[in-house]
C-alpha cells in the first residue's frame, strides 16, 4: 500500500500556527475578519459557506455573510465590494462564483481590492503569481497541492514534475508556484499526445482534470508521488478524484485521496490568507 498522504494532518498543522498568529494579533487588539460575499443560494455554496464559518469560529476569525438575491444587480453588488474594499475592519473578501448571467463577472472581481482578494480572483493577483511575486495572494487549491508536498517533504528541487490540467484556477498557476521552488514542471492537457508516457516519466504527477478516474495505473511509475486535486462524482454517487485511487493506490510510492486530500487544505489556505492579509495590513 502507498503512503497516505492525508490534507487532514496539513491543515490542522497549519491551523496550530495560525491561532498563533491570530492571539498574537488580538493581542493589539486587532482580529482578522472576512466578508463572504454570495449572490443566491446555490446548495454547493451554502455547504462550502458552512465549512467556512465553522472553521471561523474555532479559529478566532471574524466572519460576516453579504446574501444578495439572486436576481441582484450588478450596482448592487458593485456597492457592497466598494465598501469592503474601503473598511479596515474587513482584511479579506471571498465572493462566491459563478455568478448569475445579470452580473458580468469579469467585471466584477476586477473590483476586488488586491490586498484582500484571498481567493486570488482579482488580474492583478493573478499576474504577481505568473511573475513570482511573494506579496500577491495565490488560488488555493494550487497552494494546497504545494503545502501537502512541502509538509511530507516531497523532494521538489529539479524534481520533474507533470501537471495535468491547464486552468487558470488549478493548472497553471500551480505549474508556476513548482517553478518557483526549481521544479521541471511539464503541463499536460486535453491535446497532449500520449499523456502517459509524459507522466510515467515524472516524479512527481499532479492531476487536476476534472474528470472522474481519469487516471489509472498505467500513467504512473512506481516510485512516483502523486497528487489528486480532483473532487469528482463517479458512476455510483461516490466522490471521486481524477486518479482511479483504488487502482493506483498500490502501485505508486505515495498519493492523496480523493477525501482528506488537498481538499482539506483548501479551506485552510484561504483562512491563513485573511491572517496574512491582516497582518500585511497591520505591521
């Protein structure tokens, strides 16, 4: 069997630094606050909304809920992130996406004051990630799929690493962040020619597709790490991840699963971004 690498111990060691941080704060007597932003009630962003505020409360952050209607405008909203961008007692801004076709979203997170875009939604966090910056904000899920590798010290300088998946959300700002650390980073996608033979001969794969068991045995070499970031569905109502766990799981050295895996430290992430975020906003 594989070495379970399992998110649930990462996010609770970073949890354990973060309340650190956070008395350290309340000690000036500052505390961290997000605004969580949702238009309409879609069940997917009420549970994650949920997870949210119950990690909130256990870790001491403040945490306010702007509902709108589903049927809000565009200056509705406009209105509510202006004021979020201008209040100090608000250090980070979640806005849940999609938004409903009335509201032109690209309009929209351009809005989002950089400083306090947590969920690295604004171009100008996006662009500080392809140019290396250390002070932007980066999107989550591709930086708990570095944290799960750094925390199990999974080698990843001159490390040949194939990422699987090109979004803008996942693919390619992770393929960024492995630059960083002086990875070889190989990004593979739908119109990559016999993907296999790319990813057997990577050390490290990551797979960020979002197809269900898209991945089986045969992509993997037998010492290779492999990261899951896909939260799937399969054909029996199960969640699932990219690779084929049950397939893969004895095959390769070490691998995430689908739950507990880098999804548990996605949550994580975002929450220390509002820490940091305060922090940067009070030195």
């Amino acid at each position: 069997m594989s070495k379970i690498l399992d998110g649930k111990i990462v996010a609770q060691h970073m949890k354990a630094d973060m309340i650190e941080r956070i008395d350290q704060l309340k000690m000036r007597g500052i505390t961290p606050k997000m605004l969580i932003i949702r238009v309409g009630e879609r069940e997917d962003d009420l549970s994650y909304e949920k997870g949210i505020l119950k990690n909130c409360k256990a870790l001491g952050i403040n945490a306010e809920v702007e509902a709108l209607s589903a049927d809000a405008n565009a200056e509705t909203l406009k209105a509510v992130l202006r004021a979020a961008n201008i209040d100090d007692r608000v250090h980070g801004i979640m806005l849940f996406r999609p938004l409903p076709p009335q509201i032109n979203q690209e309009e929209i997170i351009k809005l989002i004051h950089p400083g306090k875009d947590i969920d690295c939604m604004s171009p100008d966090n996006l662009v500080h990630v392809f140019e290396g910056g250390s002070k932007s904000f980066v999107p989550c899920t591709a930086q708990a799929a570095v944290e799960v590798l750094k925390f199990y010290e999974v080698p990843i300088q001159g490390a040949k690493v194939a990422v699987v998946g090109r979004s803008l959300v996942v693919g390619k700002p992770l393929a960024m962040l492995l630059l960083d650390e002086h990875a070889t980073v190989q990004i593979c996608h739908s119109k990559t020619k016999d993907m296999a033979t790319v990813t057997s001969n990577a050390d490290v794969v990551i797979a960020a597709v979002g197809k269900a068991k898209f991945m089986d045995a045969g992509y993997f070499r037998k010492d290779a790490v492999v990261i899951d970031v896909g939260i799937n569905v399969d054909e029996l109502g199960r969640i699932c991840g990219d690779v084929d766990f049950e397939a893969v799981a004895d095959h390769v050295q070490a691998i995430t699963p689908a739950v507990g895996g880098v999804g548990a430290v996605t949550t994580t992430v975002l929450l220390n971004n509002v820490v940091l975020a305060c922090e940067r906003m009070n030195p």
